[in-house]
C-alpha cells in the first residue's frame, strides 16, 4: 500500500518516500516516526508512546524527538509555525494533519511496472519516468497547442508508480477534480484535470490494465 499527502507519496514496503516525485533521504528513525504518525492519524500521538516505538529500553530526552520532527517536516517542506502535514499538540505529542491518500492495488496486476498516461478526447499520451511537462512548447511532453494553456502549464513527475501535478506559474490555471492546484498534488487513476479550457483524465495502468483503487481520509 502506498500514502500520498501534500505532494508526498509514501511506500512502507519498499522503505521510499517521494516529495514531488523525487525520492528523499530519510533517517531510519524519522521514516519510522513518519509511519507512526500516517498509522494513527487523524489521532494524536503521544510522546511517550512515540519514545516506546522509537527508543525502546533507552531514555533519550524530548529534544531528541523534537530535532527529529524538526528534520522531517524540513523533509517534507512543512513548517512548525504553519503545519500543514504535522501538528503539533502541546504538552502531549504530535498529529498527521494532512490528508491522506491511499493507493491499494488489485490483485489482477501482474508485477510489471506502472505508466500513466492522459486522455484528451480521442488522444492517448503516455508519461514517461520523471518530469513531464504539458502545454503549448512543441517539445513539451503534452504539447497541447491551445490559446488558453501557457508554453510551461503544468508538470507531472512520475516516480516509483507515482504520480504528481503541480502548476508552473500558468495564467489560467491547473485545477484536479474541480480544484484550483497551489502545490504540488498526488494523481490518482480516474482523476480529471484541467489546464487553461482543456479537460483530461489521467489513468494508471499496471501490467497493461488500469487497477487503481483509492481510498481516502
């Protein structure tokens, strides 16, 4: 199972976090106490039980977990004053506060490697590993030659069967299922997206077959 939040998609499986679709190095402890706090959200985490999992048999003071919550929200591009993925609760511990997105895959997937690829009308256009970006520059990935849609409109990063939209400064927008995107945020098989007039879907394929299902909280 993968969580996506706030540009971030994380694999407890194979030990990777992504931010905008580039793999980030974490301290075993910090990936350990993110997975805590994706585990128990919406709920707040004590510290002392946060101490049990992290430092069992070992006293350590609470600004060891401090720094190190300080090291994942810099990991994450979260800020202490401004949380928008950890809260802290004061005199008790900490909370995931961002929404979360879970990627379950189905059991019809064979192993092979997921692709992403966008749907305009009657074109089908396949995003390869990396960035991919949309709009009306011949050699963009999606070149969508549209008055509406700017040279650079938007990217999507692909990583690790991953995917993520963010705008790039355009005049008109990006919107995902309806919404004006600000930062960078995580594509799901099925979502619909807009850039300038022009409408598409996104669809993830594993093994050949599209076989995403999501849920969220």
């Amino acid at each position: 199972m993968r969580f996506t939040f706030s540009g971030c998609a994380l694999d407890p499986e194979s030990r990777e976090i992504f931010r905008d679709g580039k793999p980030i190095a974490l301290p075993p402890k910090a990936f350990q106490l993110l997975e805590i706090l994706v585990r128990n959200r919406p709920n707040a985490v004590s510290k002392a039980r946060i101490h049990a999992e992290l430092w069992p048999d070992t006293f350590v003071s609470d600004a060891n977990l401090a720094n190190l919550v300080a090291h994942l929200r810099a990991a994450l591009g979260d800020e202490a004053r401004h949380p928008r993925i950890i809260r802290t609760v004061q005199r008790f511990g900490y909370a995931f506060a961002a929404k979360v997105e879970e990627l379950v895959p189905s059991p019809a997937g064979n192993g092979e490697a997921a692709t992403f690829r966008l749907i305009w009308g009657d074109r089908e256009i396949e995003l390869r590993e990396g960035e991919n970006i949309l709009g009306r520059e011949p050699g963009a990935a999606a070149w969508i030659d549209v008055h509406s849609v700017s040279r650079h409109h938007a990217r999507i990063v692909v990583s690790g069967g991953a995917a993520t939209l963010e705008d790039m400064g355009s005049k008109n927008g990006t919107f995902l299922r309806g919404e004006t995107i600000t930062t960078p945020r995580p594509l799901n098989d099925g979502d619909r997206l807009r850039i300038g007039t022009v409408e598409m879907t996104v669809r993830r394929f594993e093994g050949g077959i599209s076989t995403e299902s999501v849920r969220s909280r």
